[in-house]
C-alpha cells in the first residue's frame, strides 16, 4: 500500500523537473482559495525545515496519508460489519478499494487529497464510538486541511438532533470550524485570487459538448451505485446513514463548486462508497471460491 501511495504522490511531485509546482503549492504565496488548505503545506514545510527537500518531504506527507488512509478504511470496516480480525478476502479487497480510488480519483490530484481521505474515514470512526476528545483533534485537522470538513457537522447534526447531549456537542465543533477557517482567511486575505471558485455553467457547458466523455464518467458511476445498493438492506445502518447525508451535498458541490471531470473532489465520501461496496465484492469473490 506504501509503495501506491508512494507512486501516485512522487509521479506529480517528486524530481528536479515537479520542484517548481511543489514550491508554488507549498508556498503561503498560493492563490485563494486554494491557500486556505494549509494541513498539508504547514506539514511539508516542517519537514523541509529538518533539511529534507520540499518535493521529498510533500512526497511524504503525501504517502504517509495514504497508508493512513488504508489502516483508518480497515479499523472502519472491523467496526462498521462488527469483525474484529477480516478475513484474508476483506484484506485484500481493501487494498483494491484504496488502489481504485486512486485510480479513480488520480486526474487533477492535490496534495491533500489523501489527507482528506484519511481525516474523513477516521472522523466517521470516532463519531461512530463516540470519541469526542478524539473527533475533536482530527474535525480540527480536517477543517485546518480543507473546507469541506463542515459536512461532517452536517452529517453529526442529523444523526445527533434529537439528542441535546450529542447536538450540543456539534454546535461546539461548528464554532471551531468557523475560527480555523475565519483565522486562515485573515491569515491569507492579502494572497490574490478569489474566495469562492464557482463555475456551474461552465460544468454543465464541459458535459453537454463532451458527451463520450461525459458517457463514460456516467457509466463508471452507474457500476459503481449498483454495488453500493446491491443487497442494501443488509449494510450497516451508520454507513447508509453517512451516505445519504453527505453524498448528496457532496455531489452538488462538486457540480456547483469543483471541475467537470474531476472527481477527485469526491474524497470525502469516498470511505463510504469503499465499505458499502465491500460485502457485495466479498461475496462475489468467496463464491468463486467455491
């Protein structure tokens, strides 16, 4: 898993020819709105302060999210379908699930990428035990790494409304989501480019006049919702909840706010479509065996 990490980090930023891309993005010089994603460059910056080089050390940081994304996916599954040691055919479907969503998700990559993979898949994990003190450092984490962490407040408040508790306690992350991101933007307010990068005409424009390309990003996703509802009565209850509360927001966003063709935005939900999927693939493959 390493080594994928390693190979879909160094391809776009790792060597002498990527120096000049690894410094702009690393750089607090960066063009909004693109600035206010800091987890990553502060990262990168620290270790390229201990002497390593800036392309190594994103390289890094890059690959140390993807094996953490990889282990965060695994203690999700353990929890979410209630094994505590998978089997050999889970093992390795989850490395294939990892792997696909590099593939999937490869054009147009952004050195947070995986971090956002990895901070959402262990955030669904602490919200699913309850571990406040531990969602707290990793909601601060993600919001610090990208914008999108407040869908995650979205989705703990419809799980949590009819709990005074749990709903106080989301009120209280909501209010430190607002003072990362409101510190970040005075941080930043000088760099040039825009707040808010918002383009849907031009989304729908890219769809409507590509269509083979539109046909087959069509295609890819119908496969891929027909497995995550194959057999849907029998998932666990906390992953169709997760995916009905931040896949739609997360797609409008997408078309609204992100680019035609690039769903690497996707990230986020991208934990929950991997473990929704994994009961059907582990079926198919253990009855082959047979």
């Amino acid at each position: 898993m390493g080594l994928s990490a390693f190979e879909y980090a160094a391809i776009y930023w790792l060597g002498d020819q990527n120096l000049w891309q690894v410094e702009l993005l690393t750089s607090p010089h960066l063009n909004k709105p693109w600035i206010y994603r800091q987890l990553v460059p502060i990262l990168a910056r620290g270790l390229a302060a201990l002497g390593i080089r800036i392309d190594l050390a994103l390289v890094l940081v890059v690959t140390i999210s993807g094996i953490g994304f990889y282990f965060a996916l695994r203690r999700l599954a353990a929890l979410c379908y209630r094994e505590p040691k998978l089997d050999d055919t889970a093992e390795l479907l989850i490395i294939l699930l990892v792997v696909l969503g590099l593939v999937l998700f490869n054009y147009g990559r952004l050195p947070y990428d995986l971090m956002t993979a990895w901070l959402f898949t262990l955030a669904f994990r602490c919200i699913a035990l309850g571990e406040d003190d531990q969602l707290t450092i990793v909601f601060a984490l993600a919001t610090l790494n990208r914008e999108t962490a407040f869908l995650l407040l979205l989705f703990m408040g419809m799980i949590t409304i009819f709990s005074r508790e749990r709903f106080a306690f989301t009120l209280k992350l909501s209010l430190l989501f607002i003072l990362i991101q409101v510190a970040l933007r005075m941080v930043f307010r000088g760099n040039d480019g825009l707040e808010i990068w918002m383009q849907p005409e031009l989304n729908l424009w890219r769809f409507i006049h590509q269509p083979a390309r539109t046909f087959f990003h069509g295609v890819i996703m119908a496969i891929l919702l027909w497995i995550v509802y194959r057999d849907w009565n029998e998932k666990p209850v906390f992953l169709k909840l997760a995916w009905m509360y931040i896949t739609p927001p997360l797609v409008l966003l997408y078309l609204v706010f992100g680019q035609a063709f690039e769903p690497r935005t996707l990230w986020e939900g991208y934990p929950i479509l991997a473990l929704l999927m994994l009961p059907t693939l582990h079926d198919w493959l253990i009855r082959k065996e047979y």
